[in-house]
C-alpha cells in the first residue's frame, strides 16, 4: 500500500489526446463524463483538483469532420482554437452536471518563464481552487510557437503538468495515459515487459529505457512523461502514470493500491 497517497491534497490529474479520444477520430464522451464524474467525487471528498487536459487539436479535427492533422502551423493553430471551445464546452457540461464549476487556463510558456506573469497564474490558480472551480489547463495551441529566439512551447502538456504541480505547489501529479505504467521495454512490441512498480529517480539510463512511438492526435511519449517525473522529483513531490482508460482508477490510486508506476523521491534511489 501507498499510504503516503492517501494523504494527498491538492491533486494534478492530466489527460492525454488518446484518453479521450477514439482511436477512429471521435470524441469518447463516455470517458470525459466519467473523468467528471470522478473529479467532481473527489472534491466533494474535499481534495483540491487540477485538470490538465490535451485534445484541443483532436477535438477540433473531430468538429470539422477531418481525418487528418493540418500541416501547416496557422491551420494547426485554427484547429486548436475551434478545439478548445468545444473541449471546454463539453468539461462544463459534464462538470456541471455533478454539480461543480470550471474555469480555463490557457499557457504558454514565456508566460511561466516571466516572473512577474508566473506568480500572476500562480495566484489564478490560488483563487480558483479557494472559489471552489475545477481549473482546467491546456497549452495554448493557438498562438504557441517555437522559433530560435521567441519560444513559448511547452512541447508536451506532461511538462506542462509537472510545471502546474510546481507553480500550485500541489502534492501529487496523475497522468492518465494509455499504457499501464513504466515499462523496462516498449510493451507494444516486446510481450515480456516487466512494469517498474516504483522509480525514485531519473537516471541517463532511465531514459535509456523510454520509448516513444506517440499517437495520431497526441504529441507525447514515455520520455516527455519522464521528463515531468524529473521535474516532479526536483520538487521533492509525487507523479503516477497509469493507463486512463477506466478513470475510475483514480479512486484506487488514492487509496494506495499498487497501480501503475510511482515515481517518488529517495535518498540515493534507483530503479526498482
């Protein structure tokens, strides 16, 4: 058992592109009610929750009935804006529907890196969780750019959720994915893959052991959510990474059952 996981309070949960969408393009529905469904359960447990939520792009394929992603970055950039409306659409619905309120927040990332701006979403978010709302985050896809001397890309919303825990200071960050944790190989391809039940830091070899096939819609991998595990573990707090299929999951994992792959802080840890 997980005791120290019980005691988890303020609590980061980020969604992938493939958790709430279908593999064919489609919106799974199903899924984001019941992700409401749990989310609006824990807080009236009295937890303080954070959704970071990807899909914008997926969502917005989805709407304009295209099967595949634009290749230019304005078009991209249009797709995510008429995503993102839809997406925030349909968490208000289902939020409001168990009886809670949500609030967007939109980053990027010279907004973070900027003191003066970092400690004005910090404060957002402050406000947000003491008003009782559900902050819902996402990279802001539709004026996000990456040049050589004007970056505002987070890349990936697993950094960006590692960098939400840092700037809430919350205790615990949950990523949802569709694989059941870290592996010692790719599961997909290789059938005796054996899960890593707890990791207390990240090594050259711990990447080393990251593959990264991505998905259609998503833009993550196994080594973007080491990556935020490191950030996590710098701030001497917790990340999960379990698959999302079922979030009720989340119910479990707070309850300290052995799910998916804990990556904790250790003095002198290792792989295990």
């Amino acid at each position: 058992m997980r005791q120290s996981l019980t005691q988890s309070n303020r609590i980061v949960i980020k969604v992938g592109t493939s958790t709430i969408m279908y593999p064919n393009g489609s919106i799974n529905l199903q899924r984001m009610e019941k992700l409401a469904f749990v989310l609006s359960d824990l807080k009236n447990q009295g937890k303080q929750v954070i959704l970071v939520s990807s899909g914008a792009i997926g969502v917005g394929l989805a709407r304009m009935n295209l099967t595949e992603r634009p290749v230019t970055i304005p078009e991209q950039q249009a797709i995510a804006a008429i995503g993102q409306t839809e997406l925030m659409n349909l968490y208000s619905q289902f939020f409001y529907h168990y009886g809670h309120q949500v609030g967007q927040v939109l980053l990027t990332k010279d907004v973070i890196d900027f003191p003066v701006s970092r400690e004005n979403t910090a404060n957002t978010f402050e406000q947000l969780l003491i008003k009782n709302v559900i902050p819902i985050v996402n990279e802001n896809d539709t004026v996000s750019v990456e040049e050589l001397d004007h970056l505002t890309r987070f890349g990936d919303n697993d950094t960006l959720s590692a960098i939400v825990l840092e700037i809430t200071d919350a205790d615990l960050l949950i990523l949802l994915s569709d694989i059941d944790g870290f592996y010692d190989k790719n599961p997909m391809i290789h059938t005796d893959a054996v899960l890593f039940d707890t990791i207390h830091e990240i090594t050259e070899d711990t990447y080393a052991l990251a593959s990264d096939p991505g998905t259609r819609f998503g833009t993550g991998g196994m080594t973007t959510k080491l990556s935020a595990a490191q950030i996590v573990l710098e701030e001497q707090k917790q990340m999960l990474l379990t698959n999302g299929e079922d979030p009720t999951i989340l119910f479990r994992l707070l309850k300290g059952e052995p799910i998916g792959t804990l990556f904790t802080p250790k003095q002198n840890g290792a792989l295990k």
